[in-house]
C-alpha cells in the first residue's frame, strides 16, 4: 500500500508542476506550486524513513524542531524580502545555486542544495500571495514549455517501473519538481538591463570567492571534503581542487559557465574599466579552472567561447578553427600513445573508466531499447547487467547514454526533442538581427553546458540548465518594442 501511495504521490508532484509551467498565473497555478513543493519532503520523508539516518533524526525531537523553526524562519523572512523588492527573487536563486548541504539518504552521502530549496519555496509563498487576487499579465507557454513539463511527467512515470523506484523518486523530488517550479518563476522574470548586469555581479563575486577557497586547497593541498578526491589525490602526481564543491568537475562546470557569460560581456562592453574588470575576472577564473583537471570543463569553456566567436564575428571561420583544433587534438592523441593506434582499453583507462560505463548503458539500452529499466535504474541495472555488485557507479556520465538506458526511446525522443527545442529558442533571431550579449551569453553558456553532460552527465540535475532555459526563453520572446540591449 505504501509503494502505491508513493508512486501516487510522485506523479501527483510530478503534474503539479509540469501544469504549473503551462497554467497561467492565478489561484490554480499557486496552488498547484505550493502542493508540490510541500509532497517534495513527504515523498522523501516517506521512502527514507527507516533509513539509518532518518530513524536518529526522528529519535531527536529537538533537533527537528530546531530545523523546522530555522527552515520556516528562513522562509518567512525570504518570502518577506521577495514581497518588499521582486529583484531579490531571480538573484537569490541564483545565488544558490553552487550551494550544496551534504546530507545521507539511502546509504549514500547526498549534496543536496538545501539553500536553493528555501529560496525556491519562499519564491512559490510570495508568489501565492501575489497571484491568490492581482495575478500578473503573461504570454501564453511556447514549445519549450510543453516539452519541459512532458519530460519531467515522463520521467515520473517511468520511475514507477525502475528497478530503482527510490533513486528515481530522489530525482524527481530533489531535482524535477522544484527546478520545474523555479523555471516558471524565472520565466516570468523581466530580464532587463539592471537585473542582467546585477546577476553578472552575484556570479562573478561568487566565482571569484570560490577560486580564492580552491587556491587554498591547493597551496595547502588539502581539501575540506569528498573523501574519495583526498585518497585519489595521494595516488596522483597532480592534486585536484573542488572548493566548496563537492566534484572538481562541478566545480570546474561552474566556472567554465562564469568564464563564458563573462567573456560575453567583454566582447561587448563599451567602457575602459569594464574591459579590464572582465578581463581580470577571467584571469582569476582560468587560475581557478586549471587545478580542477577536469576535461570535461575545459572542453565545455571551448565549445562556449566557440559559440561566442560565432556571433560575435563569422560562424564560417569559427566552425573552421572548430574543425582544425578537432582534427589537431586527434593527432596529438594519437602521437602521444606512441604506438600510434587507439586501443578500447586505452581510451578507457584515459577516460578514468567512462568507456565501460558508456558500452554498458549500450548494453542496457539494447536489452530494453523502448522503455528502458526505469528513472533512476542505470547504477542497479548497471551492477546486475556486469555481475558486479560492487560498481561505483550511478550514471554513464553521458548524458544520452544514461537517458537511453533508464528511458529507452522514449525518453531519448523528449531528451533530443527538448534540446533541439531550447537551442531553437535561444538561438531564436540572433544571428539575424543585432545581438545583445546577454542572449549571447546564455545561448553559449547552455552549449558549454550541454557539452559538460555529454561527458559527464547531468543535465536535468543541474539547476543552472533551468536557470539558463528561463532567461533565454525570455530574452528570446520579449516584445521587440520594448527589449533593451543589456
């Protein structure tokens, strides 16, 4: 009976906010946000609760009546806040973002962005007061929308076949549910010159911040957390750093996104001392990205500075410095394995075990290539399809890999169609029309970040693909009339 109502509920989350990407403002939309931010902590209480750390939290009365209080007076004095100055909403999520609690769930140690969840339900409380008697005027949801709200309904409801119904419960609730939310409120958002340039501020402080903690790890090479970089780190001749990160390669996916919307604004700016301010930004953040050793980061920062040169001066010329550099790192890769031949093991062992992980979820794909094993599935599907019970694995760590094996073509369909949908909407009129930098920035930093998950996946739980969706799809659809370039 307790799966049934589980499976229940999270669906019921799951519409709940899917519909609430599509419904206009109102008393029905709030409603429906409200319902699910609050099923987002009974669906976790509810499948975690005999759970080892669950069961000492509930033996603690104190200590969850000292949470509670401290949630709640957090999430009142936001929503005040969010009330008295709107501006506040869009920084405030913003400014979450790269923040992570480590909490236990299941077994496992789970970075949840417990910021980011307060600012996103003070976010659904202010706007239930605003929208209960004088909702706003908005346009009616365009493609990306729909696509969104089908993904994340699909996505619940293969969960309730997986052969992991709690991984994919967690994802649905930790990431699904409040980014679907946060995308809406964002949406709604009138991104004008003020705000853009205030959000440049809150993430070039912040990214700044960040490198100044990584260059202390690395001057005193010794990291605060993440116990399995501490022993890798030992074992190599370099020492990776993940500042308050808990993943170098999240932590280096985070500044090469800073560095892109940065260097955006430098191609663009008008002004002496915001040339060399941004330049000084960048500087600080490639000090910052270079003692992370992530590849993948650095092959996303390329592919956004790629897409900047693009619209900044001639696509035909960029894609043939892409070609170039594509065919030249080829031949390095193949000089510098002194035989001269690429072996699958080679490439396996270089790419730290991501090529058994990629023939798996193949693998898995091929046995079930129209449903798949479930949201959520690939690390249990994974274990039993090698016969290893002891993989450290969870995902494929490339994105369409793990969306075929866990969705199968179904969900492969929504994945393709929604990024075909967001690149459309993004890259909506830029290249023929004068380009701001702001739609520059986001188109770019969306590349980047698409790259990131085709080599490390990602791509749903990372917020900043919501945050990115929203601000580009309003950019893209605002009223020509009325847009400023900013």
């Amino acid at each position: 009976m307790s799966d049934v109502l589980a499976g229940v509920g999270l669906v019921a989350a799951a519409v709940a906010s899917g519909a609430a990407i599509l419904l206009p403002p109102g008393r029905l939309r709030a409603l429906l946000m409200a319902m699910a931010m609050v099923l987002f902590p009974i669906l976790i209480l509810g499948d975690q609760w005999h759970a080892p750390q669950i069961v000492d939290l509930r033996e603690n009365e104190s200590r969850i009546g000292e949470l509670l209080l401290i949630a709640f007076a957090a999430i009142g004095t936001l929503t005040y806040l969010f009330r008295r100055w709107p501006i506040l909403l869009p920084l405030a999520i913003v400014a979450a973002i790269p923040f992570r609690v480590p909490l236990h769930a299941g077994g496992d140690t789970a970075n949840l962005l417990v910021p980011l969840y307060l600012v996103i339900a003070a976010a659904v409380v202010a706007t239930l007061i605003r929208d209960w008697d004088d909702p706003p005027a908005v346009h009616a949801p365009r493609a990306l929308a729909y696509v969104l709200a089908a993904a994340v309904v699909l996505y619940a409801l293969q969960a309730l076949y997986s052969d992991d119904f709690s991984k994919g419960l967690q994802n649905v609730c930790f990431f699904f549910v409040p980014f679907t939310i946060a995308y809406r409120l964002l949406r709604e958002v009138e991104w004008d010159r003020r705000l853009l340039r205030w959000v440049l501020i809150v993430v070039g402080v912040e990214a700044a911040a960040f490198v100044l903690v990584g260059s202390i790890e690395f001057a005193t090479r010794s990291l605060f957390w993440n116990d399995q970089i501490i022993r890798s780190n030992e074992f190599h001749t370099y020492f990776r750093v993940n500042s308050v990160f808990w993943d170098p390669n999240v932590y280096g996916r985070y500044l090469a996104l800073v560095t892109v919307v940065a260097t955006a604004a430098l191609l663009w700016t008008r002004t002496r001392n915001a040339f060399w301010l941004l330049s000084g930004l960048i500087l600080v953040l490639w000090i910052g990205l270079v003692p992370t050793f992530s590849q993948s980061s650095f092959l996303a920062l390329l592919a956004g500075l790629a897409v900047l040169a693009a619209i900044r001066w001639s696509w035909r010329w960029t894609l043939a410095a892409v070609l170039i550099g594509v065919v030249g790192a080829a031949l390095v890769v193949v000089l510098v394995g002194g035989s001269g031949k690429i072996t699958s093991d080679r490439l396996n062992v270089d790419l730290s075990g991501r090529g058994s992980l990629i023939s798996g979820g193949a693998d898995l794909f091929a046995e079930r290539p129209i449903q798949g094993y479930g949201s959520g599935s690939f690390q249990a599907a994974y274990r039993d399809h090698r016969k290893n019970k002891d993989a450290p694995v969870t995902v494929s760590h490339t994105e369409p890999v793990t969306v075929a094996a866990e969705q199968g073509l179904i969900g492969l369909a929504v994945y393709l169609t929604l990024i075909v949908v967001a690149l459309g909407t993004l890259g909506r009129g830029l290249w023929s029309a004068r380009a701001t930098p702001a739609r520059a920035a986001v188109l770019a930093a969306f590349v980047a970040l698409l790259v990131h998950t085709l080599a490390y996946a990602g791509f749903f739980e990372d917020p900043l693909t919501w945050v990115l969706l929203a601000i580009g799809a309003s950019l893209a659809w605002a009223e020509p009339a009325v847009r400023k370039p900013a």
